[in-house]
C-alpha cells in the first residue's frame, strides 16, 4: 500500500502521523511511505531521518495526498485539506466528528474511508488509540491550570501546592477516565486539595484505593459539583462519551458560583466541551474570559509536547496501521473488532451511530 503522512496544519500542531520508526516498520511490510517535507520537524525528526528509514519526501501537501492510497496523521483534516480528500482513499487519524458538523459534511462528500482513533474500542470499553494522547492531555490540563492560575495570566495568583503555612489550591476533577486519573496524579503530586468526580462507584473505589491522601471522591452530580464551585480554584473537564458529544457539566449559570480567576480546563473540547461556556483555543490564543471566569480550551493539548506526544501515539497506532496497509481496511476491520469500531464514514455514508446521532443524519451499519 502506499502511505502518506502530510505535515500537520492545525494552530501549533507540531505532532506528526508517523515516527521513522514507524516508516521503517511499514517499509519493511513491504508498504511504501511519503513524507511531506518538514512534516517531523516540530517532532525533532528531520527528513534525513525518514530518509534513512525509506521514506520519500515530498515536498507539498497536495503531493501527499494525491499519491498516497492510506493518509496517517494525527489531527482531523483542517479546510484546506477537504478537497484533498478523494474517493476510496482511507484516513487514519483523530477526527472527533460529533463536534464539527463542517468536517463531517466535507467527509462524507469526500466518500473516503474515515477511520477515527477515538472510537477504536477494545471488548473491555477501553480506548486504545484515544489512551495515550489522554495520559498526555491529563497531564498537561495540570501543568497548565498551574501556569493560567498564575495572576499575569489572568488567573487568582495562587500557587496549587501552597507553602507551609497557607492552604494549597484546590482541584476539582470531573470525570475519572484515563484524563481525569492522570490529571488527579499530577496535581496531587504537586501537593494541591484534589477531588476527582463521575457517576460510577466502581471507578471511585478504584481511584480511592490506587490514588494519594490528597485525593478524595465523590459521585457526580449536579447537587455535589455546584456545591464545590465555590471554594475551587482549578476545575478540569474530562468526561467523554466515546464518539459522542460530552454533556455539559458546568453550566453558564454555575459560573456565578465561582470566585473570579478560577480556572476551567476543558479537556473534552475535542468532542464538543463540558462546560456550556467553552468554545475551542488554540496554543496561541489559550484562554478567554466568561464572567470573570477564565476559560482553557486549546484543542490538540498534546501538541504542545509533540515529541513526548508522536512517540506515545506511533506507538499505539502503527498496530493498527500495519494490519490496515496489510490486509486492506475491509479485510483489516474484518478480522479486527476493536479496529471495526473506527470506521466512521464510508464512501459517504455515515456509519457511527452516536456521530450519525449527533447531527441528526442518517446511520446505515458497516457492512464488510
């Protein structure tokens, strides 16, 4: 099969589809791989090193996209790439559909074969392709509600782990998936008052055995969350429905509840947000501000650490993308369930239910 990975386009995306490690593999399979010129660079790979790999360098993204039978990349394809997208041609990448009614018009007029990351879904529920840019992103919703609380940066100025003497931040979590467990981990380890929140006890068990003494739980509810709203500094969103939209969990009437400079980082952007009042940002224009609240909404987190971020995703991805350039997508999704549940749109149809169910379109099953 012949592979393409273009360079990304989206504000500040400096992740790449595929790793020279990854080229290697594929070119070992017996695929040949196109690599748009400088696509690796904000990666730290350089087109030496996908050379060395057996990669070909093209030098546009219109070249990339015209020859390449399979697109790998990592985040949905932006407007100028639409009509880049032709008939038959399989893309492998995130595209969280249920938030963005242009891009999933555009691919189904496009009748190529849609393959989404987020909706790989193993028979445990579990999300293999979505797990490591959420570990990155849980993470990183930290780090960032560190700097935005910050007072230059519009934020309370205070400090999340405190001093001997005053009392650190505190954290509210919602949602105790991959994000909301990796986001509990970092602001614990800082030392903030954490509370990690979601609707199943079997999870809250969980997180209480495995978590520090700085993280508590509790079951989430409309009641609970705006009865913490008051006394929080730090709110993360990371609840997510698999190809879905996220509810709205913080609705624009809470934010009165709040102290103006509290923080709200909405992980769950991607797939529509969890706060009523989010809209997504990009990594040069992070934030805003709702009613004294401060809003953090960037889109592609992940992206602002892509070496750490390509290396973790190549890793999970190139799996999948081997048996696909092997077999073909139909025999790949065939003989792969996980795989099969990928598959969003198909020469124009939609065939997701929760996306078809978003915009109010019509589903029609996979048929392989």
């Amino acid at each position: 099969m012949i592979i393409g990975v273009p360079k990304e386009i989206k504000n500040n995306e400096n992740r790449v589809g595929m790793t020279p490690a990854g080229v290697h593999e594929m070119v070992a399979h017996g695929h040949k791989v196109y690599v748009q010129a400088t696509a690796g660079n904000g990666s730290g790979f350089s087109d030496d090193d996908y050379r060395a790999a057996g990669a070909e360098i093209l030098p546009g993204i219109a070249d990339v996209y015209a020859v390449a039978e399979m697109i790998v990349k990592v985040k949905e394809p932006i407007e100028p790439e639409y009509p880049l997208v032709r008939k038959g041609q399989v893309v492998f990448t995130y595209f969280h559909f249920a938030s963005d009614r242009a891009l999933t018009e555009a691919m189904i007029a496009s009748s190529a074969v849609c393959i989404a990351y987020e909706t790989v879904r193993l028979d445990n529920g579990s999300l293999p392709l979505l797990v490591p840019m959420s570990e990155v992103a849980g993470r990183m919703s930290v780090q960032e509600g560190c700097r935005f609380l910050e007072k230059p940066q519009g934020g309370r100025g205070i400090l999340l782990g405190g001093v001997p003497g005053v009392k650190p931040a505190k954290v509210l979590i919602l949602g105790a998936g991959v994000v909301g467990r990796n986001a509990a981990l970092m602001a614990a380890g800082l030392g903030a008052d954490v509370t990690i929140a979601d609707i199943s006890l079997p999870v809250l068990r969980h997180v209480a055995d495995v978590m520090p003494r700085n993280v508590k739980t509790m079951f989430s509810s409309r009641h609970n969350i705006e009865a913490e709203l008051p006394t929080t500094d730090l709110v993360i969103g990371s609840v997510l429905i698999p190809g879905a939209k996220a509810p709205h969990l913080v609705t624009k009437e809470m934010l009165k509840l709040m102290r103006p400079g509290t923080l709200l980082v909405d992980v769950a952007i991607d797939q529509g947000g969890c706060f009523e009042t989010s809209h997504p940002t990009t990594h040069s224009e992070p934030t805003y501000v709702v009613d004294g609240i401060v809003h953090y909404a960037v889109a592609n987190i992940p992206g602002a650490v892509p070496f750490t971020s390509t290396l973790a995703l190549t890793n999970a991805t190139l799996p999948y993308a081997l048996q696909l350039a092997d077999k073909g997508w139909r025999a790949a999704c065939a003989a792969n369930i996980p795989l099969r549940e990928g598959v969003n749109i198909v020469d124009g149809k939609v065939v997701y239910e929760a996306v078809a169910e978003a915009w109010n379109l019509p589903f029609e099953p996979l048929t392989l």
